[in-house]
C-alpha cells in the first residue's frame, strides 16, 4: 500500500468559508473531509476585526471540526509578528476593533498611553473606524513610530456586498506620509505570514496549498513562497478577473471549496 501523502492545507476565511455569518454551501463538509484523511490544516484569515478565540467558537459552531491552534487571525499574527520583533523600549498603539488591541495585550506588549508615545502603532480595520482612529494614526507617525497594517485587503465580502477593510485606511495613510515610505503589511502576501504558517503545519512549500479568494492576498502569497494555490470563485475574485490579471496566477480554480474533493491533490 502507498504511503500516505500528507498535504498541508492553508484555508483563507470570509468569501471562501462564509460571507458573513452565513456558509458557503458544502464548505463544512470539504474541510472536515481534509481533516478526516490526515492532512494539516490551518485558517489564516487578513480579518483584523475578531481575536483568534471568536473565529475557533464561530467555525466549531458551523460544524467545522477544527483546533485552537490551527487557527491564525490577523490580529494574532500581529501580535506574534510584533512580539518577534519587539525591541528594548517599544511602546505599541493600536487603532481598529478591540480584538486587536486584545490580543497585543495578551502577546505581552507594552502599550503606549497615547499614540503620540508610541515607537510601533499598527492599523486594523473594522466597522468601528473612525476620523479619530485615522487621527491617532497619523499622529504616531508624525511622532516618529514605526506603522503596520495587520492587512492590505481594500475591502472584506459579506453576503451580497464588498464592505471598506484595512487597505482602504492604508491608502490613506499612505496620501499623508512622505514620499517613498510605505507601511508594512504584517498579514498576506507578506513574508511573515507566508514563513508563519508554513512553519506551523511543518511541511515543506510545494505540500502546502493556500485556497482563497483574493488574487493579491492569497494567491499571490502561495506563488511567491513556493507554495500550491487554489482560488475560489466565492468571494472578491470573479471569473472575468482572470482574464485582465496578467502577473497573479492561480494553479487551480473552483467555483467554490465544495469542488476541492474533484481534485486529484486530496
């Protein structure tokens, strides 16, 4: 008998496991499926606005035998990612949904007492954005502090729309800060969550295949790391995209994750 061949599965989250609060039709059933044949699975989603605990009861709840640890958050990797480069001294600020500021706490991290004091404020979206958190932003800069974007994603789908996400504040950010400096993405495409993951499911890049719905995000983190990509046609990316997107170019292509069982990979 053949031994077995085990993959490692890197699964994104709004518009490829749900839109909103409600399931992409078959999607439990191809998850659990990996699941019960062996393979390594991780959810890392660009989502800066839930802690890593709120996405582990919402995926149990919808039926997805999933772990704690196989799930990793925006706002948890950045709280891992700045822990990792934290330097003597550091003060951090944050600016988004309280997850954020939660799980930066519960990494450790000192945090400032106003942005002005801050030496490393990072940038999370959510539907509690304000004038005030942009504010606060641009104040840590102009006081010297190193910025980061949990994510680059203009906009998160939910069920029958496209909703503002961090990218659309990194944008602004961006208009204001002198030429030539650029924030620092802490989630996908970076390096940091490429090089994350890969090294939680311990499998080499060619085993692991990232199944998303944003080209730029997802796809593009597989294909610049090494690794296999599957882009589903459920949430940001439609059809007609591929046929304009000349750089990005995804392995395989499925209508939803209900067909990742059509392919041979699993």
């Amino acid at each position: 008998m053949a031994a077995f061949d085990q993959k490692g599965f890197i699964i994104d989250l709004d518009g490829t496991v749900y839109l909103q609060d409600k399931l992409i039709p078959g999607a439990v059933e191809a998850i659990n499926q990996l699941y019960e044949k062996g393979h390594k699975i991780c959810f890392l989603t660009n989502n800066p606005t839930k802690q890593n605990s709120a996405y582990y009861h919402k995926l149990k709840d919808m039926g997805i035998k999933t772990v704690k640890e196989d799930i990793l958050s925006g706002t948890y990797l950045s709280a891992l990612f700045l822990k990792r480069n934290m330097q003597e001294g550091d003060l951090f600020w944050s600016e988004g949904e309280d997850a954020l500021t939660f799980e930066l706490k519960a990494a450790g991290l000192p945090m400032a007492s106003s942005p002005e004091m801050a030496s490393k404020a990072v940038l999370g979206g959510g539907p509690s954005f304000s004038f005030d958190y942009l504010n606060n932003m641009v104040q840590a800069y102009l006081s010297g502090a190193e910025i980061y974007a949990v994510n680059p994603d203009p906009s998160c789908p939910v069920e029958n729309q496209l909703i503002p996400d961090t990218g659309a504040w990194v944008a602004a950010m961006h208009s204001l800060m002198a030429e030539g400096e650029k924030i620092e993405i802490i989630g996908k495409p970076s390096k940091n969550a490429a090089e994350t993951v890969i090294q939680y499911l311990n499998l080499p890049p060619e085993k692991c295949f990232v199944i998303g719905d944003r080209m730029e995000t997802d796809i593009l983190m597989a294909q610049d790391f090494g690794m296999n990509s599957i882009l589903v046609l459920s949430g940001v990316t439609k059809k007609e995209d591929l046929l304009t997107e000349k750089k990005i170019k995804p392995d395989y292509v499925l209508t939803d994750i209900s067909e990742l069982s059509n392919l041979k990979i699993v």
